[in-house]
C-alpha cells in the first residue's frame, strides 16, 4: 500500500480543531516535472507550428525584410510606392510620435510583404512539385526541362526542413478525366476476358462514360476543389472503417524481426530496449526532427500524426479513430493479465534498463486473472458489432471503463508472449512460418487488434509487431520500426549477461494491475468472438520464404526494374498454379500529393500475358526477351500512372460512392467494383537503408512483414528487396480452398524468379567454340 498512498499528492482530516493537511512533497515533485515536461512539448509544438507555417521561409527572414524596408526608408527612397504612408492614416493614436509611427507602419508594411513573400513562394513550390515528367524519363536520361525544374525546386525549397515542412507546398490528387480512366480499365481487363465478356463491356462502360459519368464528375472535381485529398477521407472511412467483419488476418498486418539474430535471449530486456527505442522515435516525431522523405520531390508525411497514442473504437454502423495528442504509458498484457506501465517518471523518460525492471515485476507477479479477463481481446479479433455492442452495454461506465480507456489512451499495446519464436531449431522453415502467423492473429486474445500498433516480445527475445491498418499504410509503420530495430540493436545495446544498459532509479513505483469486472453474459460473447476468430485464425496458410541465392544486384544487371521484374514472375508463378491469370493488386502509393495513401497497380497487362505465353509454348529466347521487356516496360509506365494520379482503381471508386450519394444506379460501376482481387501483392520497400549494414553484419538482415489473403480462393504476397542478394516473401492463402497452398506457391514463385533470371542473363560463350575461334585467328596471323 506504500505506493498507493505515494501517489496521492495530499492527504486532510477532520478533527475538532480544524482541517490537518498533509503534502506528499514526492508526489507533488512528480505533478510539478510532469506538467513541466506537457508545457515543452507546447512549447516545441508551437515553435515547429510556426517554422512549419512560414516554410519556405524562416522566422528570421522576417527581421531581414524589416531591416531592409528600414534602410530604404531612411535614404529617403519608398520601397512601398505610398502604403506606409497609408498604413500611418489608419493607426489608432496610440502612437503619438511621427517618427514612431512611421516605424510602425514599416513594420506593418514589411510583415505584409514578408507574408506574400511566403505565399508567392509556396504557390511556385506547389507548381514545381506538380511536375512528374522526371518520373517518366529513362534512367541515366535527363532532358533540359528537367534539370531547369530540379535547379528551380532547390531554389524555392527552404534549408533544413521539419517533417511537415512541405505539406502546405504538396500540390492536391488531380481527378483524371472519365474517359481516360475508361480507357485503361477497359485496356486493364482485356487479358482477363473473352472476346464476348470484354465487347459487353465495353458496351457497359461506353454508356457510362457518355451518360453517368460525367455527373458524377462534376460532384467529384467540386469535392477536389474543397477538400484536401478527393479520395483519403472516402477510402478511409468505406474501405476501413465500415467494414463490419474481424480486423485480425483481413486488415491488420505485421511485421518480423531480424531474421538470424535475435541480440538477447532476455524477455524483459528486448522489451526494455523494444520500448525505448520507440520512445525515442516518438520523442523526434513531436519534435519533428525526422527527415521528410525524399523521392526527387517530398512525399507527404501525414499519416505520421497518427503513429501513437491511436485506437480504433468500434461502432456498430462504422468505426471511428481517436488519437490523443500525448500518452506516458503503454497497456502490457501478460499471462491474461492487463498492466499500466509508465515510461515517464520525474519528468524523464525511462531509461531501458528501468523499462527492463518494471517488465520483469509483470512477468514476476503470480496474480492470476480475474474471469473474463484472460480472453477479453478477442473481443477486438472477432466482428466488429458485437465488440461494439458488448463495449456499450458492459464497458461504458465502472472499473470496466476505467481499465478500457487506459488501455485506449496507452500509447501502444505491448504483449509479452510465452511462446519462443523464430527461424530456429530442426525445423527452422516451420517455424518462421508459425512465427509469421503468431504476429499475424497470435492466440486471436493476445493482441488488442484495435490500437494502432501492438508491440509483440516473445520468451527467448524474439519480437515484432502487429499493426491496425485503417490509420495509415505500411510504409509508415515500416520506418518506425526499421529505426526501432536498428536502435535497439546498434545504438542502445546489451551487457554481456544480456541485459539493458543503464541504471535503475529505486523510487520506481510498479506498474499497475488493471481492474475487471466482467459478468458472464459478458464472458459469453467473448467466447463466441473468440470461436469467430480461431476459426478465421486456423484458416489461414502462411509460408515464409527468404531467397538468398540472387537479388537486386543481379536483377539490376539484366538492366530490369526489380519491382517489375518480380511482378512478372508472379504472374508466371500464379499461371503455372492456376493454369490462368488473375485480376493482380500491387499496392503503389500516391503520397507525392497532399494526404495521399495508395492507388492500385493492375500488374496482369496484355504485355505481360503474351510473354508468359510465349515462355510457356516454347518460343525462342529471343522472342521472350524482347516480349519480357516490352511487359516490363508498361507495368513500369502502369507504376508511374498510379504514383502520379493517373490510376484507375481510386477514380473509380469515387465515382461508384457519388452514385450511391445521388442515388443513381450504374451497371459498369457495379461490375467492376465487385471484381475479385485472387492476387494481392505489395512490395515493403526498405527505406533508411543507411541505419543498416549489410556488408559488415549481413545477418542483421531485416524479414519484412505481411498480410492475410484479400480473397477466399486467392494469395497475399509481401516481398521485400533486402541488400544486393536477398529477396524474402511473405505469401498467404486459406486452407478451405483446395486450390491454394502458399507452400507449393513459394515454389512456384521461386523456380519462375530462377527461370526468369536464366533467360534475361547473357549467355557464357563456350568455351571449347572460343578456343577454336582463337586457333582460327592465330593460323590466319601467321
């Protein structure tokens, strides 16, 4: 009970002779540096909130403007052309002097100055960034036009950007004409078709785009001109939020650790230093001292916001996502039981070796969960309606909701795994398969599947993570946790007992142990969310396949984009599966705009069908060269389309929810939003390739992560291009389809990458031809 009444700042009673007050002058210490520590980050939010508002400029630009509109003034000369003059009529007498309101007025002048200084700026920059020609230039190729914009853009781009430095400068998604979208659908589905379905078809899609379609593009480019981004918001709340059925294995996705190294064997200490270091990400997040991301022009950094102290709430009609602008702990749960551990004490944040301790007084306190308690997050794997059903009906009010909103309002979820995982032990391949699914679902009552990301930390060291998809999209999350691993591993460090570097304060209180009171109706339906998801977990076919034999390097001197190469050979394997091709989803992303997130890649194109038919019927290697080019050439251009705004899948979507908004009907738009995506890829692309080594320590090489399938009788694939030599995929499909084995598909998918390499690499001359070449050539010299 020491800590508990340490934790009250005072204590009074009431005796005959008046109130006796007692000060904890500890807890009032603790009140004092943490409200201390709030009004710094106010401070450094306001102070970022300014340099990010004036961006391209500084703050000190305008004190240069200032003086210099000064120093005009006093050679007698009016730089303002009679405005100053103007300004001094309309001052209110507070200032007296003429000399003094000449001043003024200067200073007025100049801050107008400086302001349309800033939004001339911005306006240029804007207009720059919307130029995507460099994009679609051939490598090693710039045109003139190109280099004049690249000199211009660093002209107009300020020095030593924040993070949201260049958000106000991101030109807006442009709305592509109905037409044009049309036309690549139509081009899209030809491969897919039979000369009967695409001619209607067209029909369908003729009649819409004379008729329909040019309604609905009006209320969409009205929506372009008002909002931000005309599909973020849309595809958020439909695609996401309104989706009523489980969360785990459809939307979440997850991410691995290290794949050969695991640097300490001690739970406890990789949570210390796991958590840390997401701090220290965190820390630089508010501080906005990470770097914009670069890609010639910035990409947009907005689903940065949401990274923490972020959770799904469940509706029974839509979700909804609250995010809180600050949290000091983290909700651990361990062995069924729910804790609140404080990051933060004195007003400083924990050192790892400190987080170390207060994981291992969890793990070492033998309590026993309270009934109810050990399963209570499958409420979160399960359907959606239930979970908001039982959370207004039994978590709305009490210790229930108590607990709930500390859990909510945790910066992130932390789960402390019993099991030991990773690619280990006679049969390391099965179990980097069963590690892959333990991050994807786990024990479907492990994971708060709700809050924007759970920190997973398994009993020999091993960790990952498990992330809700509705905030924002893989990247995203990709980079915190590509700056954790490294951290943790390179930066932080362990003893050589393997444990947290650091000292440990001793007025650390423990964490607390969250409180329940769950009746058994409760209890009820979390049994019947939890039947939902097991069943939804046990269907799931994970396979896991790191290719060590080639990879980039070596793609890379067949002079082939990687990406499209490795899309090709999806699309080979998925044909040699199937004996067919398939509508594909690549994931591109569209964040060169403002707010933007994905759009889709169609990679299945006539070009790429011709050449795997030609592969398959024997044709010469020349003939599949030139066929494999040209396939590669347009998923490329496809790529480009999608990154720039010239996709077809997020147009369309749009157009199909305008028609439901006015009420409208139209068969095209009907038929193709209820295409079925059988194959659903997405590259992780590593994207802090510096924060790694992969020559001096190779076997620090990160796994990447994945996602369940989109599609009953269809494959997810995740792959990552890890180095120069190393490709690992991530490849899911479900049981109850007798068509798919992600295992057989592995295979599938790695003979066609071997095939494919075989024939784009130059062939070795022979030797016995090139000795007789060269006994020909010495006779002829003699």
């Amino acid at each position: 009970m020491a800590e508990a009444h340490q934790a009250v700042a005072f204590q009074f009673t009431i005796t005959p002779d008046g109130i006796d007050l007692q000060l904890s002058h500890q807890a009032l210490r603790q009140v004092y540096l943490s409200g201390l520590r709030s009004w710094k980050k106010r401070v450094t939010r306001l102070k970022n909130n300014v340099i990010t508002g004036v961006y391209p400029a500084s703050p000190s630009s305008w004190l240069f403007v200032v003086i210099a509109i000064l120093a005009t003034m006093y050679t007698r000369s009016d730089p303002s052309m009679g405005l100053i003059a103007k300004i001094q009529e309309h001052l209110p007498n507070l200032w007296t002097g003429h000399f003094c309101r000449t001043v003024v007025s200067a200073v007025l002048f100049s801050t107008l100055l400086w302001f349309s200084l800033i939004f001339t700026m911005r306006l240029c920059l804007k207009q720059l960034l919307s130029y995507h020609g460099w994009m679609f230039e051939q490598h090693g190729k710039v045109s003139n036009t190109t280099k004049i914009w690249a000199a211009m853009v660093r002209i107009f781009s300020g020095r030593q950007p924040l993070l949201y430095s260049y958000q106000g400068s991101l030109p807006n998604l442009p709305v592509p004409a109905v037409k044009d979208t049309v036309k690549r659908y139509l081009e899209s589905a030809r491969p897919l078709m039979s000369d009967s379905e695409y001619e209607r078809m067209t029909t369908l899609a003729k009649e819409f785009e004379s008729s329909l379609g040019n309604r609905l593009q009006w209320y969409l480019k009205l929506k372009a001109m008002w909002a931000s981004n005309y599909v973020s918001d849309w595809w958020e709340e439909y695609v996401y939020l309104r989706g009523r059925g489980p969360l785990m294995v459809n939307s979440n996705y997850y991410g691995m650790d290290f794949l050969y190294v695991t640097p300490t064997p001690i739970q406890a200490a990789r949570a210390g230093n796991t958590l840390h270091a997401c701090l220290l990400y965190r820390r630089k997040l508010n501080r906005e001292e990470i770097k914009p991301v670069i890609l010639n022009v910035p990409l947009c950094a907005a689903q940065c916001e949401r990274i923490f102290n972020t959770t799904r709430i469940p509706g029974e009609e839509t979700d909804s996502l609250i995010h809180w602008q600050d949290s000091e702990y983290v909700a651990v749960f361990h062995r069924g039981r729910y804790f609140r551990l404080w990051l933060y004490h004195a007003g400083r944040m924990l050192s790892p070796r400190e987080i170390e301790q207060q994981i291992q007084r969890i793990m070492d306190d033998p309590s026993p969960p309270v009934p109810g308690e050990a399963k209570l997050a499958a409420l979160t794997a399960g359907d959606r309606i239930p979970w908001a059903q039982a959370r207004k009906e039994f978590f709305s009010s009490g210790v229930n909701k108590r607990s709930l909103d500390c859990i909510e309002k945790a910066a992130f979820f932390v789960a402390l795994d019993d099991d030991e995982q990773g690619m280990r032990g006679d049969d390391p391949a099965g179990n980097l398969d069963r590690y892959a699914k333990s991050l994807l679902h786990g024990k479907c009552y492990d994971r708060w599947f709700d809050k924007s990301f759970t920190v997973v930390v398994y009993k020999n060291g091993k960790n990952g993570l498990n992330a809700e998809h509705s905030w924002a999209d893989g990247p995203i999350m990709a980079h915190v946790w590509e700056y954790v691993m490294t951290t943790d591993s390179f930066q932080l460090g362990y003893t050589e007992e393997g444990h947290c570097k650091g000292d440990v304060a001793s007025s650390l209180p423990p964490p607390t142990r969250l409180t329940w009171d769950i009746p058994a109706e409760c209890q009820e339906r979390i049994e019947r969310s939890l039947t939902v998801a097991q069943a939804l977990a046990d269907d799931v076919d994970f396979h896991v396949l790191p290719i060590q034999e080639f990879g980039k390097g070596a793609i890379k001197k067949c002079k082939i984009s990687p990406d499209a190469y490795i899309q090709i050979a999806l699309q080979l394997a998925y044909y040699r599966n199937r004996g067919t091709f398939s509508l594909t989803y690549e994931a591109s992303m569209t964040r060169l705009f403002r707010e933007g997130r994905t759009e889709t890649v169609r990679s299945c194109t006539s070009e790429s069908c011709a050449f795997i038919r030609a592969l398959e019927g024997g044709e010469s290697k020349e003939v599949c060269r030139r066929l494999f080019r040209t396939a590669s050439e347009k998923h490329q251009q496809l790529y480009r389309m999608a990154m720039t705004g010239g996709g077809i899948d997020r147009h369309l979507f749009c157009l199909y929810l305008v028609s439901k908004y006015l009420g409208e009907e139209s068969p095209f738009l009907k038929e193709v939003l209820s295409e079925t995506w059988r194959l659903s890829t997405s590259q992780t692309p590593l994207q802090q390739v510096e924060l790694f080594d992969f020559v001096n320590h190779p076997e620090y090489t990160t796994c990447g992560g994945g996602f369940g399938p989109v599609a009953d009788d269809g494959y997810g694939v995740s792959y990552i291009i890890v180095g120069e030599n190393m490709i690992n995929l991530h490849i899911s499909c479900k049981h109850s389809c007798p068509q798919t084995d992600s295992h057989k598909f592995g295979a599938d998918i790695k003979k066609a990458l071997e095939d494919l390499l075989e024939l784009l690499s130059p062939e070795k001359p022979d030797p016995s031809k090139a000795e007789q070449n060269h006994s020909k050539k010495s006779k002829k010299d003699l």
